[in-house]
C-alpha cells in the first residue's frame, strides 16, 4: 500500500523540517524551518555521526543503526534547541539508497473528452500508474511525470489549460524493497521519530546540487558514498532514469587496508591525506608511513612509494565508472543524458577524481554541492551533504510527487470512482 511508512506532507510557513541521510559511512540530520509558503527554509540545526550498523544502504544491525541515528538527531536538536523552544523532533524525511530501489518509466492515457485539462486530471493518471505499480513487496517512492502528449502531439511540458480528447502522460516510477525500507523504518520509530517522506538518494543529491540548465538540458549525477554509488539522470526539468552500483568509497578503504595490511582506520587516513585517483610522476619518489597491523612499535616506519596507494585506488574508482558508463549506455536514454556530469558523495572528494571521470565517460564533469541551501556551515557544504540538503529541498519543492500526495488530492469524477474514494478514505 502506498505510503505504508510515510506519515505526512508538505508544511506550511513556519514550520519545522527535518531531513536524515541514512548512509553506509555516515548519518547526517538538517533541522530547518520553513519561511514562507513557498517551500524556502533556513537552516537551524546540523548534526552527524559515523554510521554504525548499516552497509551498502541496507540496515545489517538494527541496534548499531538506531544508536547512530540518535546520536546525529540528537546533535541537530541540541543546535536547534532555541528556535524548536524545546520541543523535540516529530518527523524527519529520509533517503533511499539506490541498491534498494527499483525504476521504471510507464505511460499512462487519460480520457478528456474535450475539456479543459486541469490538475485533477494529471492526478487521476498519476494515482492510476501508482495503483498499478503497487505491490506486497515494493514500496513506491516517486511518481514523477516526465512528459505529455494531448491527442498524439507529443512534447508538451505542461497540459494545464489545453483542450483535447485524450491526454497521455509519461512517469518515471520508483519503488523500494518493502523489506529493507521496513528495517530502516524500525530504527527511525525506536528513535521516537515519524517518517514523513521517502526521497531517492541520488534524486535528492541532484535537486540540491544541479542548476536549472543542467535539469533541463540533460545532466547525469553520480553520488559517490561510502557503500553505494548512485546515477540519477535529468532532462526536461525532471529524474528520467536512476540506478545504483553496490560499491562506494569504503571499498576503496577495504582495498587499501588488503594492498597495504594496514588497518581500515589507517586506510581511511592514507586514501584522505595523500590519496588520489590519478597517478602523477611525482608519486613514485613520495614516500609515506604505513602501519602494519598488530605492530605496536612505530620506531621503526614502514615506507611504500605514493604511488603503491595510488596505484590500488584507481583501477577500483575506474572498475566503478565503467560500471556507471555501461549502465548508462544500457539505458537506452541516449542523448537525453547530455554530456555534462555532476560528481557528488563523500568519495568524491578524492584529488583528481574528476579527471578520471572525465577520462573514463567522455562527459564534461564538475563537483557537485548543495546551490540551493543558503545558511550552510562550510563544514557541511561540500559533496558529501548533498543528498541531506536536497532531501529538504525534495520536500519544499517537490511534494506533489510524493505519492501519498498524489492519493490524498486526486478527486473522484465518476460515481463508482467517489464510491472507490469513500472506501479507500474511511476503511
């Protein structure tokens, strides 16, 4: 049933916001209040944690988990404490890794019989795919349109107002496993909190960090994170596509720690402080220290060339993009994927990275961060809090894609459809 976990909706001038970025390496809580009844926000409180209990998106420690998400809420309440006068948080909206999620485009042909378009139209093909999309082990996402078409002429943005006879709309629908959702869900209620909102992680990452032209013109995004890396594509102001790989920068880490036997902890600090995705000629006569594991004694440092470290993190970033090019080119959404990419994820701060994206999908690629979050602290205004900040965009600025939405506005127009209505409202 749509919107099983999702409790309610877009919120008024004056109203607290809160947005949770559940991820494999870290557990990120903006609390904001709305301004005006526009959807803008401010910021009021930031809050994040290292994430315990949860790989490649999916929750695999329930405990862990909760623990983690408590102690990133608990962060952005204590810094949002005056403005909240003291109340606690109620309900947070948060993401869906894409190794969880399921898209696929549908159209869906609308009888208009020479009336007006309005909104209740749009919303009764919406609710017509979304009921066909339903199923016991899915949880729908999104519905998003793509595009229309009024008596066979295609490429119309937005029918409102137009006349015809029949209307076909084009959806781009995303789902979620219903079991892996039901875990996350768990942990968010055991921290006392309601789920307001599911948003696609990488559909978040791109409202947050793409400009106006880049959704229009076609744009690719691909946010890194710690154990998944996720692909979003735009075009005509809307996601047309979205996918995900089950690899992400802690993989990078665990295939230092094994070229190097070093620690993870010790990987993580190499692959930040002299890492790259890029060799250079210099890395060959750059020496670094690396621990070896269970060896207490650093009298005696154990060198290796720059280049050994380099020379394991690039072929895995590699093996990554080829993986998203190959995606991509499966696709079949062809030209409308443009030849710009926006890089965005923890992992994609890694020197040179943006070069070997360059090399490896022949696009033009920059490094995304939230445009549209005005307040940010520099310290959470990079990549890796791009899919944090667009999931409060996602909420100010796209609520009627969400797909309880889309069932609590539709009006019935028939009389067996107002019977259909009544039943679903009130049993």
């Amino acid at each position: 049933m749509t919107g099983r976990f999702m409790k309610h909706r877009f919120k008024p001038k004056g109203s607290v916001i809160a947005a949770l970025d559940i991820g494999s390496s870290k557990i990120a809580c903006f609390i904001a209040r709305t301004v005006d009844d526009e959807g803008h926000y401010e910021i009021l409180g930031i809050g994040h944690q290292a994430s315990q209990g949860v790989k490649s998106g999916a929750v695999v420690d329930l405990g862990a988990a909760e623990q983690s998400i408590r102690q990133a809420v608990h962060s952005a309440e204590h810094m949002a404490a005056e403005a909240m006068k003291g109340y606690p948080l109620r309900e947070v909206m948060i993401n869906v890794p894409g190794t969880l999620a399921r898209s696929h485009n549908m159209t869906i042909d609308a009888e208009i019989n020479g009336r007006e378009i309005g909104d209740n139209d749009i919303r009764r093909a919406m609710a017509t795919a979304q009921e066909q999309s339903l199923s016991d082990d899915s949880e729908l996402v999104h519905t998003i349109p793509v595009g229309y078409a009024v008596d066979g002429h295609n490429g119309v943005r937005d029918p409102r107002g137009m006349y015809g006879e029949r209307m076909a709309v084009d959806l781009h629908m995303v789902t979620g496993e219903t079991g892996a959702l039901r875990n996350i869900a768990t942990c968010i209620e055991r921290s006392h909190l309601d789920i307001g909102a599911l948003c696609l992680s990488s559909y978040a990452a791109g409202l947050s960090s793409l400009v106006e032209d880049e959704k229009d013109l076609g744009c690719t995004v691909i946010d890194m994170g710690g154990g998944v890396t996720s692909i979003a594509v735009f075009y005509g102001g809307s996601m047309i596509f979205s996918d995900a790989v089950p690899v992400g920068g802690r993989h990078v880490t665990s295939d230092i720690a094994r070229g190097l036997t070093t620690a993870l902890g010790d990987a993580e600090r190499l692959k930040v402080l002299y890492g790259s995705a890029i060799a250079s000629i210099t890395d060959e006569n750059e020496l670094i220290d690396v621990p070896q594991i269970g060896e207490d004694n650093r009298s005696h440092p154990n060198h290796a060339p720059r280049s050994l470290l380099v020379g394991i993190i690039q072929p895995r970033l590699e093996e990554v993009l080829e993986i998203v090019r190959a995606r991509l080119h499966d696709s079949g959404i062809g030209a409308a994927a443009g030849r710009r990419v926006v890089l965005t994820g923890g992992a994609s701060q890694l020197p040179g990275i943006r070069d070997l994206a360059q090399n490896v999908l022949d696009k033009q690629v920059r490094l995304g961060k939230p445009v549209n979050c005005a307040g940010l602290a520099d310290a959470v205004s990079g990549p890796a809090f791009a899919t944090t900040a667009g999931l409060l965009a996602y909420i100010s600025e796209r609520s009627h894609e969400m797909p309880a939405e889309i069932m609590a506005q539709v009006q019935p127009e028939t009389l067996f459809e107002r019977i259909q209505f009544w039943l679903r409202e009130n049993w």
